[in-house]
C-alpha cells in the first residue's frame, strides 16, 4: 500500500516543525519547505527520516513566490494533505506601514495559500480525496489593534477557507483552519517576561498554548471525518 504525503509550509521551527513531526510519527512521506533556515530544515529531514522511516523531501522555497512554489510542486505525484502553515508578523500602527510591508505579509500569509492550494487540488482530485488545513489566527476572526495586515490577511485565510470547502466538497476533498491564539513560537518572544505575565492572565486557561497543541489538533482534523470542511476551529485556551 502506498504511503501517504502531506506537504508542510513553513517547517523549519515553531508549529511547522511539530506538525511535521506529528505526521511522520504517523507514517506520512513528508514534502517540507521554509524561506531561508535550510540548515534547521535539513536538521529536521534527518531527525524524522532517521526516527520514524519515512521520506523527508525538503526545499527553500519562499512561500510568498509562485514560481518557487510551482517549482517545488513538480516533484510531488502524490498528495493527501496539504497543511498552510507560513506566514509573517508586523506589528506597528498601519499609518506606519510601508506598501511593501503590507505586500509582503498579504502574499505570505493569504496570497500563499492560494499558490500551493491551486496546485494540490489537481493532485487530490486524481484521488477523489484529500486534506486541505490552513494555520490561521484568532485576529483573523475578531482583529487586533497594531496588527492590522496581519489580522486583514488571517482574515483572508478564514474566508478563503470557507469558499473552498465548498468548491471542493463534491469532489471530496475538506478544507478547515486551526485559528490559533498565542502560541509559544518564536513569534512571540518579542514579548518580555512582565508582559508574558499579563497577556497569561487574560486567557482563561491561564497560559500559551504550545506547538504540539495544533499539531495534535491538525492531525485530528486531517485523519477520517469526511463530512467536517469549512470550518474555522479557535485554538486560544477561551481567549477570545
């Protein structure tokens, strides 16, 4: 029997990493990609080939870029699950903001999930299945101050989520989004330990959630449940 795949953007460290790590322990061929840390994703490659024996393909491939992301995609003959996971901050006022700033995090963060999704659809189609997830944000469902690119791109995401689901059900195939509230990556360090303190007793689990929380959840949503698409599920400890 032939194994399954998923293919992973933005893999190298934070929710990526443990998503792909989750997949792999459950057999999946992985096809990885990140913007720039080759060495963090060629570290990753080994560790999941060498821990759990399956084919880790990996590639430097700007996510914001269709070419690069079409070129990435030829290699693939065979794809189940497709996880949407790079994506960039800016924080700032958006009177502030560069129109290459907010160019960049539109492209990135939304117009990404269009270049890979336009080009798995055709590889699931020829299954008459498959999994489509996109990482998205809690500022994507309600916006955040300082964070208006961000969240308009989230935004994007959830709703784009939504159009696909249905376009893509009758031939099988689910489409959903993990919301996600504050998540302990690297995205989030900028914040120091006073203000750690203070954004944990707003959220009434009392803390972050970590990276293995959404990539426990991605699995879940991307294994059976045929009838579960177009759904934006929060991640956020009742945050929001």
């Amino acid at each position: 029997m032939e194994r399954k795949t998923v293919c992973i953007t933005g893999a190298s460290r934070g929710i990526g990493k443990a998503v792909a790590a989750a997949f792999a322990a459950r057999h999946y061929d992985l096809y990885l990609t990140c913007r720039k840390e080759e060495a963090l994703l060629a570290d990753l490659k080994n560790y999941l080939e060498t821990s759990y024996a399956v084919s880790c393909h990996i590639a430097v491939c700007d996510a914001a870029n269709p070419e690069q992301t079409e070129q990435f995609f030829r290699q693939i003959r065979r794809l189940d699950v497709l996880i949407n996971n790079a994506g960039v901050s800016y924080r700032g006022l958006l009177s502030d903001m560069e129109p290459d700033e907010w160019d960049a995090v539109i492209r990135t963060n939304l117009s990404s999930v269009f270049y890979t999704s336009r080009l798995a659809i055709p590889l699931m189609l020829k299954q008459h299945r498959g999994k489509i997830l996109n990482i998205s944000s809690v500022w994507g469902c309600v916006g955040a101050s300082c964070e208006a690119a961000y969240s308009a791109s989230k935004g994007g995401v959830n709703a784009l989520t939504r159009a696909l689901a249905k376009e893509l059900a009758p031939s099988n195939i689910q489409v959903n989004a993990i919301a996600c509230g504050v998540i302990d990556t690297e995205m989030n360090q900028f914040l120091d330990a006073k203000e750690r303190a203070s954004l944990e007793e707003e959220i009434p689990a009392g803390r972050f959630g970590s990276a293995q929380e959404v990539a426990e959840l991605a699995l879940a949503l991307c294994s059976g449940n045929e009838y579960l698409t177009g759904q934006i599920i929060r991640l956020d400890g009742a945050w929001i």
